[in-house]
C-alpha cells in the first residue's frame, strides 16, 4: 500500500515539472520573438527627410537667374511693375521716370529710343541699358540690373558710358582731351561704380597752363604711350553691342530670345 502511494506521490511531482518546464520555455519564446520582431521594425524603418531650404535667386544656377530676370525686365519694359531707381531713391515705373524732369534737368521731352541687352559685369545675368534722348540728341543711359530679385536701374550721362561692346566694356570721358578712357561697371545696391581698365590724363608742365605732360594707365599701372596705344586698338577691334529701336515688338522678341 505504501509502495502505491510513493508511486502516485511521484507522478504528481513529474506531472508538475515538466509543466513548469513547458511554461518557462513558451515564455522564453515569447521574449525572444518580441524582441526579433521589435529588431525587425528598427531595422526596416524608413529615415525621416529633411525638406530641402527654399532656394534664393542668388542661390540658383545662373540660367535661373538669366530667365528671371529676363522676365523682369520685360515687365519693366512693359510698365506693369516698378522698379528702383538709385537716381531718385525709389520705386518708379519707367514712363513716370522718363517724365521725371528733376532727374534730367530739362523741359524737353525725354524719350527712349533704344536699347541693347548683355552681360556688363561678367555674372552671366545680363542688363539691359537703355538710350535715352532729348531733342533727339542721345544725353543719358539708364541701365537696368537684376538683383535679389529685383530690378535696380542706374543713370549715367551719355559721356558716362559710351561705345559699348558686347563684353560690357565701354569709353567714359570725363575732361574731354585732358581725361579719359575706358571700363567696365561693378553693381552695388545702390551705386554703381566704373572700374577703369585704362585711361589718360594731362596736366600742365607749366604755371601758365600753356604745355601739358600726358600720363597712361592700364590697371592703375604707369604705362607707356605704345602700350595704352595697343590697348585701344584692340577695345575698337571689339564687337559693337546690338541696339533695337525701342518697341513692344522688341522687347518680347529680345527679352525671349536672350533667355
């Protein structure tokens, strides 16, 4: 009878081993596989993208910005939007600025009879310099930069910037004979400023003012009479810019075709 017992009592301890080993082992199962499972999500999780900053006109490729400001100017041209003159310290449409007698310091009327588009300063942006006329007789150059987005126009008198090449250099002649010579605009914000590449100047040898001494400049430099000689010579051999008499017609078909 005991011997009954102590089999019975034996099995029931077995019975609750290997349920205990059972649990233990599904458990385990369980831990592993959600840790499998929670490895597999990072792994496969998809970066989150960054949007890329808005891009300026400044910071596109030039082509952009030719095309921009292409579009500008022919707006401008158009008179459907102002732009900004550094003459008179604002925002103007051209027809207001072309009657704008304060500008000019004439009563006569003020007429644009041209203009020719190119590149002035070597940015690969081209500007648009318009030929200005009173009593059609050329006396002023507006000329119209693209920047930041906007449309900045400076004036010069026609001694200021003449002979345009397609380069962008052009003949300044500020003492007629006694000072002159040839260069090329730098654009700032509100100014813009001649670099000169070369240029002569006299002065008297003598108190009465009757002999003068002829000095030549190439880049700031001393040079001599032959080499400021070469020097024009090789700027007249240079291409013209191209005017286009100043029409609606115009300005779509070279605003367009310059793009």
């Amino acid at each position: 009878m005991k011997s009954q017992i102590k089999s019975v009592l034996l099995m029931f301890l077995l019975s609750i081993s290997i349920t205990a080993c059972s649990t233990n082992k599904s458990s385990s199962n369980l831990n592993n596989d959600s840790s499998s499972s929670s490895n597999k999500i990072s792994d496969t999780s998809v970066p989150t993208i960054t949007s890329s900053a808005h891009i300026t006109p400044s910071e596109s490729k030039p082509e952009n910005n030719k095309s921009l400001a292409m579009e500008a100017y022919k707006i401008v041209l158009q008179n459907k939007i102002e732009f900004y003159s550094t003459e008179t310290k604002k925002k103007v449409y051209v027809n207001d600025f072309l009657t704008n007698n304060e500008i000019y310091g004439t009563t006569s009327k003020i007429k644009m009879n041209h203009f020719a588009v190119l590149d002035m300063d070597g940015d690969r942006i081209p500007e648009v310099v318009l030929g200005l006329t009173v009593d059609e007789n050329p006396n002023f150059v507006e000329v119209l930069h693209y920047m930041n987005g906007e449309v900045y126009g400076y004036f010069f008198g026609n001694n200021q910037l003449r002979f345009l090449k397609t380069d962008g250099t052009f003949r300044w002649l500020s003492g007629g004979l006694t000072y002159n010579g040839y260069g090329k605009l730098r654009f700032q914000t509100n100014s813009c400023e001649t670099d000169k590449l070369a240029y002569h100047e006299s002065s008297a040898t003598d108190e009465s003012s009757t002999t003068f001494a002829i000095a030549y400049y190439i880049n700031n430099k001393l040079v001599t009479e032959d080499s400021y000689i070469a020097f024009v010579k090789e700027e007249d051999a240079k291409r013209d810019v191209t005017w286009y008499e100043f029409s609606q017609e115009n300005i779509l078909t070279v605003t367009s075709k310059t793009r």
